[in-house]
C-alpha cells in the first residue's frame, strides 16, 4: 500500500472519529433534561458509527500488516474487559455489555473473535472445566443510572450466539437436555453480563451467594 493510499485511509478513520465526537458533543447538550426520544436516537448513531469506525480500524490494521497480527483478538478482550476466571470448578465469563435484543445481534459480532480467543487461551493455560450436564447462570447487570423500565424481558434477549462459544470449549452440548438455565438481573456501577457455568449440584449454593432477590433495584 502506498503512501498516498495510507494516507487517505489514516484521513477516513480521522473523519470516523470526529463524527462519533460530534454525537457526543450533541448528546451533551442534549442535557440536562434531554427528550428521552432524540436522547436515544443520537446515542443509538454515536454507537453504530463506532461500531463501524472498530471495523474499519481492523481491516485498515490486517491490511497494513497482510494479516491479522498474532493476538490480537486476545488483547482486545483485554481492552474490551471481556473477564475469565474459574472458582471451585465454576466458569464465569464476563462480558462488557449487556446482551442484545433478538432482532439487534449485529451489534454485538464484535466480541465474538475476542471472547473465542480469551477462552481458546484460557483453556490452553488453565485448564477449563468440561461440562456434560450443568446449569447456565446469565446475570443481566445494569448500570445502577438506569431506571428500572430500561430492564428487558429475557425471552427477548440473544443468548446462543454467545452460549455456542462457550460451548465450544467447556460443554458436551447447550442442549436442555443436559442444562438448566436460570437468568437474573441486578444493578451495579455499570453494565455487563455474567455467565456462569456449574455442575447442576453446585447452583443452590451459587444461589444463595448471589442473593438475586435483594439485588434488584427498588
């Protein structure tokens, strides 16, 4: 690629970025008693203009280096927070953002290489757990600013595209079957989702950890 091409590509992202600032600019002053609607409609364009400014960023980065560098997919769940840990044999994977709507799963393809990869490397060097019958935890945290209306039915929320990575690497099969599924919700200082795979012996003690009746917002 030359230079000339490098630098109409570099300017491109430029005028991606100042778009996405502009809409934070107009969500501000939108402040401090903004119309729910258009408050909702500008940060809705703020987001998908981002979710295209991520894109094209990587393909100008595996353009430029004819590929895609080695990890990566895993430093950008770094960066992105996407969080593994296993405790007493529980998997609980950690996710920036709360799970989308069933008709709005565009947006959330971006995690998915990074989730692949921080599992792969996580099952490499720790060792997973493997599940053939278990119970799948979903905890839908929200961010304690939200009023309660922002809460979504679960029978509206996408969980297979991200349950059939974890699958992949820690489950015979999602099938119900072989699993339970149970789901909560709770507010905390921001929000994300927590996955937590366990022997089915193991939920009612989980259960009583995590107290979901008082976690909810009054």
């Amino acid at each position: 690629m030359n230079t000339g091409t490098l630098l109409t590509r570099i300017r491109l992202e430029q005028r991606s970025l100042i778009d996405i600032n502009k809409k934070l600019y107009e969500l501000e002053h939108l402040l401090p008693a903004p119309a729910p609607e258009q408050f909702i409609k500008t940060a809705k364009s703020a987001a998908l203009l981002s979710e295209r400014s991520t894109a094209q960023l990587r393909n100008f980065l595996f353009t430029v280096c004819g590929g895609m560098p080695q990890d990566y997919y895993l430093q950008a769940a770094e960066m992105q927070g996407i969080r593994l840990n296993v405790d007493d044999d529980i998997l609980s994977v950690r996710l920036p953002a709360l799970l989308l709507k069933k008709t709005r799963t565009e947006g959330f393809k971006f995690l998915q290489p990074a989730i692949h990869a921080a599992l792969k490397q996580y099952a490499e060097q720790q060792n997973l757990p493997h599940f053939c019958e278990c119970t799948i935890c979903i905890e839908h945290i929200y961010d304690s600013c939200l009023p309660i209306k922002a809460v979504r039915d679960y029978d509206n929320l996408e969980t297979k595209e991200v349950l059939d990575i974890i699958t992949l690497y820690c489950m015979t099969d999602d099938t119900g079957a072989l699993c339970d599924q149970f789901q909560t919700t709770r507010f905390a200082d921001s929000s994300c989702t927590i996955i937590s795979v366990m022997q089915k012996e193991k939920f009612s003690a989980w259960l009583d950890m995590k107290n979901p009746a008082k976690s909810v917002k009054s």
